[in-house]
C-alpha cells in the first residue's frame, strides 16, 4: 500500500492504496471500492464508490489545485505530486482494466417490475428501454446505460424489487 495525506478544505485525510489496482482506496482507514464506470467529457466522470453510482466533475484552478463536484458540494484538494500521480494512475488503469466491459443496472427504488423491452441476449443502444419499475403509483423507465448486448436479466414481470437490488446486466461486445 502507498500512502498519500489528502489536503481538502482545510481538513488532512490519510489516504492509502494499492499500486497494483487502484480500486481500493482506503481513507483514514475506512475502505472505498472505486471503479470508473464512464469518461462523460473531460472532466466529468461516473464512478461506482461502495457499489453507489456517483458523478463526480473533476476541476483544477489557477493555483493547481484539484476541485471536486459531488452532490452538489464542492471541494478543494491541495495537489502534490502523489495526488497527480494516484488520479492519473487510476483513471488509466480503471479504464484499462475493463470498467466499461460489464455493467449492471440497479433499482433505483423499491417497487415492482411492470414490463421488460429486452431478452437475455439483445443487442442494446445506450439510452434503449430496459424495464419499467412501478414505484409510489409512478412508472420509471429504466434505460441502458451503454450500448451492449444485455448478459443477463436478474428479474421478471411481476417481480418486487428493493432498492439497489442487480435487474440487468450489459457487457460490451
């Protein structure tokens, strides 16, 4: 493990990761499972932190400093040359390593599974209907994040469904 201190907003964060896959990042001891899901433009990125999807717009300002926009807050990250070095290393290495290869759709709420558009083995467009979810009296429609052909389907018609529960899963070809 590397060891990096992690200057945000005044505040010092121990930071420690893996040279070798730079998924698992620990700071200040607690564990964060990290994969680069997709490169939206230059500077904004969807990644998987703990298995929950986050947007994250990746800044730097006239003093070199990296800003961070997550949620709607905003972070400064005084850089050095290891933070430069981790964010380099991980975006190329979780693109490399096949971030975009599989990916899963996940509920975005309890409900019920009302209707599917696709069959196990349906070559998809990104933005292609998948499922529609009937969640609090409202139909959902959940779309396909990549173009792909859809791996598998974890549910049927009818089915219940809890929140972040795995419904579809969609590999590149």
């Amino acid at each position: 493990m590397s060891d990096i201190i992690l200057k945000i907003n005044e505040n010092k964060y121990e930071c420690k990761y893996s040279k070798t896959t730079y998924s698992n990042i620990a700071i200040n001891d607690k564990i964060f499972n990290i994969e680069l899901l997709k490169k939206i433009s230059d500077n904004v990125f969807s990644f998987s932190v703990n298995q929950k999807l986050a947007q994250v717009e990746l800044d730097f300002d006239e003093d070199g400093n990296l800003n961070i926009g997550l949620d709607g807050m905003n972070y400064s990250v005084e850089v050095t040359n290891a933070t430069k070095e981790l964010l380099e290393k991980f975006i190329s290495n979780s693109a490399a390593s096949g971030g975009e290869s599989k990916r899963v759709v996940k509920a975005p709420m309890p409900g019920l599974v009302v209707k599917s558009f696709v069959e196990e083995g349906d070559h998809i467009m990104q933005g292609d209907k998948l499922l529609i979810v009937e969640a609090m009296k409202m139909e959902n429609v959940l779309k396909a994040p990549i173009s792909g052909r859809v791996n598998k389907i974890f549910v049927k018609s009818g089915t219940p469904i809890n929140k972040d529960e795995i419904l579809v899963e969609i590999v590149n070809d």
